[in-house]
C-alpha cells in the first residue's frame, strides 16, 4: 500500500503547487476573458472580448509576428544546436574548455540577455560606434536597424543566443547516451557518413529534437520580456499586446488581455499535446489507439 | 517584473519581521515633535488626532509605491526621506519601484478582487490623472486625509491647479507632491536656435529627418507631447476643456493624427517604431540618435547634466504658445495596514524642509507644491535661492507659458485612439 502510494506522495507538493499557482492562475483568466469581472460589477457570461481581438487587425499581425519568431528562433537554434552537439560529440584538444564556454550563457537571465544585445546591436550601440570608429557609417541612422526592427532580428538573436546551447546540451546529453556502437555497425556494413547521419544519428536524436524545439517554441511564443525590451513598438509580440490590455487604465480592457492569455495558453497546450502524442506513438493523433 | 515584485515582497515581509522582532527601546528616547493639524478640519478616518496618528505610526513600514525611472528621484526617496521618517518618526520607508502608474492600481484592485480589505500590500501610491480617476472610482483610496496633514496649511487648497488633479477634485483623498511642468530638452551645440512654438517644431522635424521622436503613449511624457501637438491642431486647448465628449472629440482629433501622421514619415526610424518610454528616448537623446528629449520636470535635464549622462551644452525651452502644467500627488489604498505612517510620510512629504530638498536639482529638481505667500520669510527665501541649474528656465518664464491639462477621460482617449489613427500603419 505505502509503495502504491509514494510515488503520488512524492510528486504531491509539486503538483499541487502547479495545479494551485497555474491551473488556478487559468481558470481566473478563462473567467475574467469571458467578462465575468464582479469587482466591475459584471457577472454575465459574454464571448464579446473573444469576437473583438479576432476582429481587430492589431491581434492577427501580432499573432503572425509570434508565430514568425517563433518558428525562425527555433529552426535556427535548433540547426546551430544540433551542429554544436555533432562538433563536441568527440574529444579534441581544448574540448573541455569550449564545452564549458557553449554551457556558459545557461544561467544568464533573457533579461540581461536582451539588454546585453541592446548595447551590442542599437544604432548607438557598441557595433554601431566600432562602425563609425572604422569609417563605416557616419551617423546612427546608417546602421542596420537590428533591434525595434519589423523582422524581430534583434528578438530572435536574442532566443537563438540563448536557447541554443539549451538544445546542444540535451543533444549531447542523448548522444553520449546512445554511444556510437550502431553507427560503427553502420560504418561496418558499408555506410558513408552522410547516410551513418542521416539513417543512424539522426533518427536517435529525432526524440529529444522534438521535445526541446517545443519548449523552445512554447517559451518564444508566450515569453514577454524580450520582445518588450527589444521589439518595435508596432506589431508588437501577442504577450506584449496582452500584457498592454492588462496594463490599461481602462478595466474594460481585461477580459480582452485575458482572452489573450487563454489563446496563447490554449495554442502551446495543444502544440505540447500534439508533440508528446507524436513522440510516443505515430498512431495517437489518428484516432488514439494504443 | 514579476520576479523582482516577489523578491521585493519577501525582502518587505523580511523587513517587518525583523522590525517586529527589535525591542521597542525607540519609544522611550523619542520625543513626538510637537505638530498641529491644520484647524477646522475634521481628523482622518480612524484617528482622533495627529498625536493618534504619531502614536499609530512608530515602527510601521510604508511600501511606497512610485515609478522607478530616474535613478535620481530613487535616491532622494530612499536616501533622505526614508532616512529622516525612520529617524523621526520610527517610520521604515520601503520604495517599491513601478513602471507605470497602472501596476500598483492593478495590484490594489486584485486586492480588493481577493477581499484583502484589511492587510494590503500598497500603503502609499505617487500618483496624479488617469491613476487618481482610476483608483477613486473603485473607491480604492483611503480619505479625506490630506487637508487635515498639519504640513498642507502651506498649500493653497484655493489654487484651482492644486485642488483638482486632471479635472477631478482632491476632497482630501490626495496629498500634494510637487509640481510640473513639460520641457522640451536640447542640445546647443547641435541646434544653435531651437524651434520655439509648434509650427517651427514641426518644419524642423520636416527639414532633418530621422532626428526627432517622442515616446509612444501612453507613455506618460510621450502623451503630453502629443497633447501639446492635439491643443495646437485643434485650435487651442480651450476646445477641449471641460467634460469628455465623444462627439467632440470625433470632430475635433482628426486634425491631430493628420499632423502627427505628417511628421511620421521624418521621425526616427522614419516612424515605424517609437521608444517605449521615456527611460529609452532619454537613451535615444543622450546617445545622439535623436536631437530632442522632452520632459515633464523642467528641472529634469539640469540633473542629467550634473549627474554627466547629457552633455554640459543641454539646454530646455517652452513653447511660446505654452507647455502643460500640472500637480502630483502621493495618496494611501483604502487596505493599507499602515495608513498612519503612510500620513506622516505624505505629511513629511509636505514639510517645507522636505520640499526644499526635492528642489535641490542635485536631488530631483522637482517644483515644490506649497504656497510661497503661506510661508515663513525664512523659508521664502530659502526657496528664492534654489539654485536653477544650467538647462532650467527661470520660475517666471516657466509661470508665463502654462497650460492646463485636459479631464483625464481625454486622456485616455487621444492614447487609444493614437494607437489607431497614428501607430498603426
């Protein structure tokens, strides 16, 4: 009986914590989003703030310029990660100290990350200022525009800094796990390194790919900081745009920041879901049977 | 955000366990400085006198909330006015820095939302215009209080400016702050001869492209600047005054956004973007990316100076037609658990002596709210000799050129429809 029961016992603070803090966090917001605001004095049930942001102009160009980062800060990442984990797979000389410098940048907050690349990239920045030491540009404006820009350079950089060597870390971690027997198999048995690759290293790595892309993604795509600090100020990233409602002086404005929330919420959840479906068995998004 | 909010909470729940854990020994050696209400007016809520309210007060924390953009105005608050109440008044001063005024109007509000009617976490707010219409509406705020603060006998609760914050009368539920008074910033080494009304603002945008912006509403400077450029478009402030009217407001605006949509193209990044805030377009300014800052504190760029971060040729001007003018505030959330030390704060905050200080430039630079016919000749001049510091008009110039602010629902609406009509493309 103890034994049935200790794996619950042990996860019971976690979990509560998590069921508490956001599930009760959602709920709030899912009840706030459809107008149910007692502190204004409304208690009807409405789908109003639902029908206006999808109607407004503003939600949707957020909504691709999220997806947009999203995506690019992913895919790049992802490919510079993979590069990184198959370089520092095997030893060669100074091999410890770059894997401790790849591993360096894991603790620094993405705050201090975006106004690092602030200093750096900005048309006054450090590179602008080397620039203009060289010759290059003659006044601030003749510098590419990075950060505030439409393409959200600057927002990316800063993911693709930062989450990169979140991936190679876990890369790594499962090809040391694998070891590299098969692929000596494969090597045996007349492959070329691009097919050992493609049929043998990639495939293992396929798994872990998948489930450090999506929190890659999730984290992009609801993250609020960066964006606010480097992003332009018009389309800007959906948590800025809701963070913006939340933050109006108008209360009117809440159901509409909440039903924000609950969209970018309800969009990563079902993004998760599809993943872990995908990575467990390639029927399960059919019609779920084991 | 987030994040610091927690850690500032746990360092405030540190802070009064460990005031509640020192032995009370302060009681004995101070002595209650022998203040006075001002008379005729009935005492605050709870309290049947200023010497309850002394009594009240030892040994309370005051989480003061207030935006944290200048380093300079930090300091003062944390520096000499948490040092003086702590020493004084055995008040522990806590500065909680926001943003923007709306985040501790949210926080008090989820309070309320919660039921935590009696042990708030807010137990003073700087605050003045949308904030106040905001908070009072939702009867958020504790009251009437202010006229009762033995310190507002130097207020002049007669001056119109004074007694109505953004349109909206006080009643006692705000204690006067300082004073106001939108600048705009340059440097004279870059600009020989700045452009003095509107018009010529314009045209000098129109002629150097690239060099001019102002932080998007609803930015608190970023909005007035655009009030400034609404009150020439229309005519004069004159056709905005008294109550919000949509009606109005649809016939009148339009000529605003075709004016700011004019200049858009001539802006900084050829107004694709606009900073944030005012902390970044001071960045913008000191770095040269643009030529103009602005300010809602005409002592403001005179602090930049001393402190090096703008250059020794920064210079301020006003515009002939006039630049808005206004009063801040500090008020008390109706479940502040410390309302008494809150009181003795707002009320030190008045003090002739305090207000002297916050018009050191050095120190803040702020305009001070009292009357100058209230007060002692002493103090009169003491006030007469605050040095100006080299980028700040004289008090005369800056008194000639003042223009009201508009009822904050007008507010509101020129930042959201500044959205539409000017931001987006």
């Amino acid at each position: 009986m103890p034994t049935r029961l200790r794996p619950y016992l042990l996860l019971a603070p976690t979990l509560a914590v998590i069921l508490l803090l956001f599930g009760g966090g959602v709920l709030l917001a899912l009840m706030q989003s459809v107008g149910y605001l007692p502190f204004l004095g409304r208690t009807e049930i409405t789908l109003d703030a639902y029908r206006a942001i999808l109607q407004q102009a503003a939600f949707s160009q957020s909504f691709f310029l999220t997806l947009w980062v999203a995506l690019a800060s992913t895919a790049v990442s992802t490919l510079l990660a993979l590069v990184c984990a198959l370089a520092l797979r095997r030893p060669f000389r100074g091999h410890r100290l770059i894997t401790f410098i790849f591993q360096l940048n894991i603790p620094i907050p993405h705050l201090v990350g975006a106004v690092g690349i602030l200093f750096l990239f900005s048309q006054s920045g450090f590179l602008a200022r080397l620039a203009n030491l060289a010759g290059l540009i003659s006044q601030p404006a003749d510098f590419p525009a990075i950060v505030f820009d439409p393409w959200a350079i600057g927002i990316i950089l800063e993911y693709v800094w930062k989450t990169t060597c979140f991936t190679g870390l876990i890369l790594l971690a499962t090809l040391q796990g694998v070891g590299n027997d098969l692929e000596t198999a494969a090597q045996n048995l007349g492959a070329n390194r691009w097919q050992r690759f493609r049929y043998v290293t990639l495939p293992l790595l396929t798994p872990s790919m998948v489930s450090a892309s999506v929190l890659v993604f999730a984290f992009t795509f609801g993250a609020f900081e960066v964006p606010l600090v480097l992003g332009q100020r018009f389309p800007s990233m959906l948590p800025v745009l809701a963070y913006r409602s939340y933050v109006d002086i108008d209360l009117n404005a809440r159901p509409e920041a909440m039903a924000m929330n609950v969209i970018i919420t309800l969009l990563i959840g079902v993004l998760i879901f599809l993943s872990t479906c995908a990575s467990r068995t390639k029927r399960c998004a059919v019609n779920g049977e084991r | 955000m987030k994040k610091r909010n927690l850690i500032l909470l746990w360092l405030t729940a540190v802070l009064i366990l460990l005031a509640a854990c020192q032995p009370t020994e302060q009681e004995d050696t101070i002595n209650l400085p022998a203040e006075s209400p001002a008379p005729g007016v009935e005492p605050p809520p709870g309290f049947a006198d200023w010497d309850a309210v002394l009594q009240a007060a030892q040994g309370q924390t005051v989480n003061f909330y207030m935006w944290g953009g200048s380093d300079l105005i930090n300091g003062w608050v944390t520096g000499y006015v948490a040092d003086a109440v702590q020493e004084r008044y055995g008040v522990t001063l806590n500065m909680v820095p926001v943003a923007d005024g709306p985040e501790y109007v949210n926080k008090v509000l989820g309070e309320q939302q919660a039921g935590r009617d009696e042990d708030g976490s807010v137990d003073l707010v700087w605050v003045n215009g949308e904030n106040y219409r905001t908070m009072r509406q939702a009867e958020l705020l504790y009251g009437p209080f202010s006229e009762y603060l033995p310190n507002s006998i130097y207020v002049n609760w007669n001056d119109p400016s004074v007694a109505n914050d953004f349109g909206l009368s006080v009643d006692g539920y705000e204690a006067p702050y300082g004073k106001a008074q939108f600048v705009m910033i340059y440097d004279s080494a870059k600009i020989e001869n700045p452009p003095t009304t509107v018009d010529e603002l314009l045209a000098w945008i129109q002629a150097n492209p690239g060099l001019f912006t102002y932080p998007a509403p609803p930015d608190f400077t970023g909005s007035a600047f655009v009030r400034h450029i609404c009150y020439h478009a229309v005519g004069g402030y004159e056709n905005l005054l008294g109550e919000f009217d949509q009606a109005l407001f649809d016939a009148q605006l339009p000529a605003c956004w075709d004016v700011l949509n004019q200049i858009e193209p001539f802006l900084w990044r050829e107004g694709q973007t606009y900073p944030e805030s005012h902390t970044r377009h001071q960045e913008l300014f000191a770095n040269g990316e643009v030529y103009f800052d602005m300010a809602y504190n005409p002592a403001e760029a005179s602090s930049l100076v001393e402190n090096g971060r703008y250059p020794e040729t920064t210079r301020t001007f006003v515009f002939d037609e006039g630049t808005i003018a206004n009063t801040h505030y500090v008020a008390i959330p109706y479940n502040s658990p410390n309302k008494a030390a809150a009181m003795v704060v707002a009320n030190f905050l008045l003090s002739p002596e305090a207000q002297l200080s916050k018009a050191q430039p050095e120190n803040w630079g702020d305009l001070p709210v009292l009357d100058p016919a209230l007060l002692g000749a002493e103090d009169q001049a003491a006030f007469n000799a605050i040095p100006r510091g080299v980028a700040t008009l004289s008090t005369e110039e800056l008194a000639a050129n003042r223009l009201p602010e508009l009822q904050a629902p007008w507010l509101t609406a020129i930042e959201q429809a500044w959205e539409t009509a000017v931001l987006q493309p």
